[in-house]
C-alpha cells in the first residue's frame, strides 16, 4: 500500500514546486500549490489580494526570525555572551504596536473593497437556482424552465480501486452546469437535508447552502472551459462525493443548449403517459437506483443501523402503496428525502419497479408512471 | 519545610489516587490522563492520514473516516490540551504563588475524576449501533441531529468535560485571588499565573454557552423543539453563532497557559529577566477581550450582513497587534541574553516560530473576502494544526521538560529530549505545511478521498504523521526513565531560573509552603 516508490518521484518535483512558488505565484498553479489559475475578475481580485497579503505575512515573518535568529546564533554562553538587563523600553513597545496597526489598514482596505464587490448581486443578467442534497445537487433556470439534478459520475469501481482512475477522479457528474460567458449570473442558494457548500475556485465563488435560508452569490466568467469544484462542507458520509461542474459556453451556444433541454423535457413528458413494460421500467430503474445506492448500497444491503437494507425490506417486498409512499414522500427526520420534488413519474415508476425486483427481491409486480402521477393529485 | 501536625508522604495504594487532594498527585493524574488521550487521539488520526494516503476508498468506509475526523478532535482539545494546562496548573500554581495547596482541594479531586468517566463515554459513542459522532467536532445541526445514539454519548460526555473545567477554573481564580505569599501582589505574579488566572475566566464565559448549545442538541434530537430546524420555525446558523461565541475564546484557553510557560522558559534560558511583563500582561487580557467577538469568522460563508462580515473582518485583525507583542517580546528576551539551548529552550524558541507561521496563516484568514476560498480547505486545517500543535502540544512538552527535574528531582536525559525535539519538529512540519498547498489548491477538508492532483502532498502528509506519531514513543521514554531515576536535580535545576518553586527542594516535597515565604 505505501508507494515508496512514488514519494521519491515526488520530492524532488514538490521541492522545484516550493522554489518556484516563492519566486513566482503564477507559475506555481502547474505544481498545485497556489490557488488555481482565476476565470473571473472576482477570482482574479481574490488571487491578487491573497498574494499582498501573503506577501506581507513573508516579510513581517522574515525580519522578525532574521532578528531572533541572529540573536540564537550571536547571542549565545557557548560564544561568551555576557546577559544583558534590560527589560522594557517603552519607545520600542509603541512603535511595535503601532506599526502593525497601520500595516492592518493598509491591508483592510483592499479587503474591504474587494469584498463589497464580491457580496454585489445586483444588476444580474440571468439567475440559477441551486438546492443542495445528501449528496447531490439540483439546477433550476427560472428563465427557461430547465431543471436538473446533478451527481457524482466516478463509477464505484474506480473509488474502491477496482479499476483505474480516471482524470478527472471525483470531479466529474452526470450534468454539468452549462452557463454563458460574459453574463452577470446570479446564484439563488439553499439546501433541503444538512448544511452543503457550493463552490468552484476557478470562479472565486464559494457560499454555504443552508436548509431554511435562501443565499445569493454571482459570477461573471470570462472564457469558456470546464470549471471543477467539490462540496465544502461537511454534509455527511458522501460529502467527499459530491463534485460540481460547471460548463462555461458562449451565449449561442447556451442558449442552442437550453432549447435542447426544453426538447427533452416534453419529450420525456409525452413519454410519462405511455404504458410500459417491466422489463424496460426495470432497466431504466436500475439506473436511476444509482440515488438510492447513496445510502441503501449498490447492492441494496444498506448501512447496518444506520441506513435500512432494501433487500428483503418489508416495504419493498410489501404492498405497491406503502412502497411508493416511503419513496415520493419520505420519512421525515431522516435521511430518507421525499423523491416527490426530485424524480419524475417515469423516474419513480422504474425505481419503485426495480427494488421490487431486484437484491433477490422478486415481488413480480410493477408500478406504471401514470399511477404515480395519479398519487400526486 | 513540612507542618509537623499533616501528614509528611502520601498513602500508599490506588487509594491514594482516588481520594488525594494534593494539588501534585492530581497534577500528576491530569498530566497522565492527557497523555493517554494525546495517543489516543494520535492513533485516530493515523487512521485518518492511512485512508488519505493515496485516491481511493482503502481502509475505512467514509462514515468511520467522519467519526474518526470528529472523535480525534473531541479527544485532542477536551482530553488531551486542556487536562495538560490543569494538571501544570495545579502542579505549579501553588508552588509558583507560595500556597500550601489549592483553596478547594475536594473539588479539585472532583474535577480530575470526572474524567475518565467522560473519556470513556466518549470512547462508547464509537461502538453505539451507527457509530460515533460523525459530523465534525463543531456538531453543527441539521447534520448531528441525524446522528445515531452516539451523539447522545458524546453531549453527555461534553457537559462532564465540561462541568471539570469550570470547577477547575473556580479552583484555579479562588486560588490565585486567594493564597497569595505575604508580598505577592498580582502585578508581581509570575505569568504563567497571570495567563492560567485569565484563562480560568475564559473558561468560565463559555463551557456554559457550549453546554447551552449542546443542551439544545439534544431536545432537538429527542424531545420534539425546533431550535436549529428551519422546518420548526428553527434556525441552523443560531447554532453556529452560539457554537463559536465558546468556539474562539476555546483557541485562547488552549494556547494561553502555553504562552504563560514560554515567559518562564525563555527568561532562563536567556538569563535575562522577560522583557515587557507588564505589556504581556496587558496583551494576554487584551486576547481574552478580543476573543469574544470575533467567533463569526469562523463562518463567513454561511451568508452574513455585509456590516458584520466587516466588523468580524477587523475585530479579528486586530487580534494580531497584541499577539504580535507577545512574539517581539519574546524575541527582546533572547536578544543580548546569554542564551544555553537544553531540551525547554529548543521547545520554546520552536513554539515562538512555529506558532508566528500559524498567526501569520490565520491573519490571511481573517481577511473575508480571500477567507471565501480558503474556508473548510487543508489551508484552515493546515493552519490551526501549527497554532494548536506547537503552542498547545509542544508548549506543554516544553513545561514537562523545563519542571520535570522539579516534580521528579531528577534530570531527564538530554540526548534523548533533543532527539524527541528534533524528530517532532520535522515530523510535524512535514505532516502539516505540505497541507497548505492542498487547501490552496482546493482540496476541502473534512474528506475520505480526493482527486488525482492531490496525490502527493497528500503522501508527505501521511509520512509526516507516522513519523510525529513514532516521536512521541521516545516522549513517553524520557519521561518514564526520568521518573524512575537518573542524575539528581539540584533546588534550582536551571542556573537562570528564578520564581519561588524553583526555592524548594528537588523533588518538590509532598507537602510545600506550609508557612507562606515573603515576597519582596
């Protein structure tokens, strides 16, 4: 398990990365050891303001050890240094408090201005709605309508090593979030279980999304490219799991995008009023299941008294109703979500379909879009 | 020195243990428990860099992974830094003011054995059906209300801890206000006194409002209120605000006794009096002040008033103009002394360097707009790991080092002291610095696995820590061989120590100052 070999290869890159960090900030973001290269005037503010500041830190640090230093050395009863008595000077103490005083001002104001125009949300072209959850997150654009859920889109395999890692490790999902370049996007911000933070370095945006509070933050992106950032507050078990992604495009191309999107969701709703078979509701529950596996597992046996086992459940080897009642309207102080407000008629239909029939669970029955949908009224 | 009418030595057997009210022999049983939870807590977070030693799920499920991030927090700050400063405390604050004892020598023994039991409920949470605590040491609500019985364990288990601390801390101010020697009045106190009597009072401000807070966890978790849940009319952040108005002033009950030690360690080894004692006075009580009202920059991202993001923003800068005094006159110490570099001073003058670097990280965190990125990143873990690690853990080694002699009345072994210096010095910088460019480069902490890019430093890290953790194997040597002989101690132990323990004989006998000295 411990690669030595590995830690080798990575000494002596780590130490060219530490050189090259202190000589340059910018050149430093190939070694990982700076803040990732900004997309945004705010993102490229904080760098710079966390480089001033940076700085002055290096350089009280410096002259203040340099000193104490140089006194270690010289100042020493091995080289016959004879104690001297003193014990206060009042001139040197109100110099040293004062002058880190006015260095504090100085730093306080670019602070202060940079952070009056981070907290401006005025003035947005557009505005996303996020709502975070265990462990996952959702997209509306009030606009146009379109709404999505977003998760991991590491396969498992690769978390447990079965198989090799790919580039973007635990920073990839199944819907990214597309936004145009060069619009003032505003972010409505909230969560439906615990406590999630959403936030991408690249755009210097970062704000806690908090069940019961509506936060708001902004981005304006400047060129288009893939833009990768994780949840950053502890949220629970898969709080390491939750990844975001943002697609910054042009505003053609964003808004070809949003019309696609339209396309699909009538297409799906068509879809919902159809009959359908078990054994394509068993398919398409399989994947959407990927939600539920979360908590109940891949393979449906849970967490032992923590998350309950779908495999041979009471509920999903039970009657159809009490089923579909758990999974639309959840069960309230848990973390069982009500997947009413989440998934579609189709979507729910399958699922319930699959862990009916799946785990050894083989009740035989399925469940058709339409009498969820009858379940909602 | 001791009263014909008490008892010369103490009784023999564990009952001596259970039922002394010798401010020593519970010193002595604080410092022990600590090092106990200091390995306990250590070996948790050898769990911790063992998973995060290379991408991917290996040892431990991300769930245990949560537990072991929160358990080893609870442990470290409630188990093993705060019995440390009391048990110092109560070895040394009687010796150090020319007092007999402790003013409440019964309460004392009752706050020592409150606990064990505490400890080991804390230890069950991780065995209750879904596990220990698992959402952070910080407990924050709606997440620990999922919690299993586990969390129950570790409130009950927060409010003894926490009831120890605060009839410590009346122990403590009664003591200091109290028995005084003829002559010592509290600007002649020496300052690991004054720090501890400042401490107290901290202390006595917020083990109340985290016992409040935790109460209401608890009725929120079982008895149907709504205080943190927005679905009941509650409010999550309400938690957060009472959370860290305990929270900050707790980093100053953790560091400030260790400041106290610093001002007697580097004096002697300078053999020069510490420069400024009244200006460290002042700017250990001018922290204390500050600390209670800057608790929200620990949250600047939970969506604030721009009017209080700013006032936090500057409260908390502030906190560097007093800190800063303290390094400058610690530096002013050594300047033009006649400095000798035994095992106390080489852990001082680390403290003094190490402890500046995590001043200097937490002053860029207090700069809001710029705390927006580096909040919940390696960055904040990389930088309250070298405040609490070399302030609170290495400042309390360097007191064992520096009174050892004194408790024990014989020398520790030099040789093996700077071997443990040296390995914890580069153990601990290997573990943590590599840290800050995680946080920078955005790896969230408080996370079982991460991305690719994260590899590397993520290795150092782990190397680090088995190596600080290997260290502490030769900590525990040095003191076990010390206490069980070795090269005699004179009264005076150190040639520049100067204080009224260092009057008494070596080892300090059972009883001490039974007719109070005169303080000139």
């Amino acid at each position: 398990m411990f690669d030595t070999r590995r830690l080798v290869c990575a000494l002596p890159r780590a130490l060219a990365g530490l050189g090259l960090f202190l000589v340059s900030g910018v050149a430093a973001a190939d070694y990982a050891l700076n803040f990732q290269r900004p997309v945004t005037e705010i993102a490229a503010d904080l760098y710079d303001l966390h480089m001033l500041i940076f700085w002055v830190c290096v350089v009280i640090f410096v002259v203040v050890f340099t000193i104490m230093f140089y006194a270690v050395f010289s100042h020493r009863k091995s080289r016959g240094a004879k104690a001297a008595s003193f014990h206060e000077s009042t001139t040197l103490e109100v110099i040293w408090t004062v002058i880190p005083f006015v260095i504090l001002i100085g730093m306080a104001i670019p602070s202060t201005r940079t952070l009056l125009k981070m907290e401006d949300t005025t003035g947005a072209d557009m505005t996303v709605n996020i709502t975070a959850y265990q462990w996952k997150w959702e997209y509306e654009y009030p606009d146009s309508g379109v709404h999505f859920f977003s998760t991991l889109a590491t396969p498992r395999a690769q978390i447990l090593n079965q198989e090799e890692k790919g580039e973007h490790y635990l920073l990839e999902v199944d819907n990214e979030l597309v936004l145009p370049v060069g619009r003032k996007i505003r972010f409505s911000l909230t969560a439906n279980d615990v406590i999630h933070a959403w936030w991408v370095p690249q755009l210097g945006v970062k704000k806690d999304a908090i069940p019961g509070f509506i936060n708001e933050m902004w981005t304006r992106i400047d060129e288009p490219g893939v833009y990768r950032g994780q949840c950053a507050e502890l949220c629970g078990k898969d709080h390491g799991f939750m990844p975001i992604v943002v697609r910054a495009v042009a505003p053609a191309e964003f808004d070809a995008w949003v019309a696609a999107q339209k396309g699909v969701a009538s297409a799906e709703a068509a879809q919902a009023d159809k009959t359908w078979s078990r054994e394509e509701l068993i398919a398409r529950g399989e994947k959407v299941y990927a939600q539920c596996a979360a908590c109940h597992g891949p393979t449906g046996q849970g967490v032992p008294n923590v998350f309950p086992a779908i495999a041979g459940s009471a509920i999903a080897t039970g009657p159809v109703d009490g089923h579909l009642d758990r999974v639309m309207n959840g069960k309230p102080g848990t973390a069982m979500q009500a997947f009413a407000e989440q998934l579609n008629d189709i979507d729910i239909a399958a699922v319930v379909t699959f862990q009916r029939n799946a785990f050894g669970n083989s009740v035989g029955d399925s469940v058709q879009p339409s009498d969820v949908k009858a379940r909602r009224q | 020195m001791a009263d014909a009418h008490h008892h010369d030595g103490p009784p023999a057997g564990f009952t001596r243990w259970l039922y002394t009210t010798n401010h020593k022999d519970i010193g002595t049983l604080y410092l022990w428990f600590a090092l106990t939870m200091f390995i306990f807590g250590g070996l948790m977070a050898l769990v911790i860099r063992s998973e995060l030693w290379q991408p991917g799920m290996q040892i431990v499920t991300p769930q245990f992974f949560n537990q072991m991030t929160t358990v080893h927090a609870l442990v470290m700050i409630f188990g093993g830094v705060m019995p440390a400063f009391v048990g110092l405390a109560n070895w040394l604050l009687p010796m150090m003011i020319g007092a007999p004892d402790m003013a409440l020598p019964r309460m004392n023994n009752w706050s020592f054995w409150l606990l064990p039991p505490a400890a080991t409920l804390l230890t069950l949470s991780l065995f209750m059906p879904g596990g220990g605590p698992a959402g952070g040491w910080t407990l924050y609500p709606p997440l620990s209300v999922q919690g299993g019985m586990g969390v129950d364990f570790t409130i009950l288990s927060i409010h003894m801890l926490g009831i120890s601390s605060i009839l410590g801390s009346i122990n403590i101010i009664a003591t200091i206000l109290n028995m005084r020697a003829p002559g010592m009045t509290l600007m002649k106190m020496p300052l690991f006194v004054w720090t501890w009597f400042i401490t107290a009072f901290l202390l006595l401000a917020v083990m109340p409002v985290l016992a409040g807070a935790v109460t209401m966890l608890l009725t929120d978790r079982h008895f149907g209120t709504h205080f943190f849940d927005p679905s009941g009319g509650g409010d999550p952040v309400l938690f957060q605000h009472v959370f860290w108005f305990f929270g900050h002033p707790e980093v100053y009950i953790l560091v400030l006794p260790a400041f106290g030690v610093l001002s007697h360690v580097i004096p002697t080894f300078a053999r020069k009096p510490l420069f400024g004692y009244t200006s460290m006075v002042f700017a250990t009580a001018t922290i204390a002040f500050l600390s209670f009202i800057v608790w929200a920059h620990h949250m600047y991202t939970v969506g604030m008033p721009m009017a209080g993001e700013l006032f936090f923003m500057y409260a908390t800068m502030l906190i560097a103009v007093p800190t800063g005094v303290k390094v400058f006159n610690w530096v002013s110490t050594m300047w033009r002394g006649s400095m000798t570099f035994e095992t106390p001073m080489l852990y001082a003058i680390a403290v003094v360097f190490l402890f500046t670097m995590g001043g200097l990280s937490g002053l860029m965190l207090s700069i809001t707009p710029a705390d927006f990125q580096y909040h919940d990143t390696y960055f904040v873990v990389a930088h309250f790991h070298y405040v609490i690690f070399p302030a609170s853990v290495m400042g309390a080694m360097c007191a064992v080092y520096f009174w050892l002699p004194k408790w024990t009345g014989n020398m520790y072994d030099e040789k093996l002291g700077k071997l443990h210096f040296w390995l914890t010095v580069i153990g601990f910088n290997l573990t943590f610095f590599p840290q800050h460019f995680l946080g920078l480069a955005g790896m969230p902490r408080r996370i079982p696995d991460y991305a690719l890019q994260f590899t590397e430093f993520n290795q150092w890290s782990t190397a680090g820590a088995f190596l600080l953790a290997a260290s502490q194997l030769v900590f525990i040597w040095v003191v076990v061989k010390c206490v069980r002989g070795g090269e005699k101690a004179t009264d005076q132990v150190w040639e520049g120590a100067e204080g009224l323990e260092w009057t008494i004989p070596s080892p300090a006998p059972y009883h001490t100052f039974a007719t109070p000295p005169t303080v000139k």
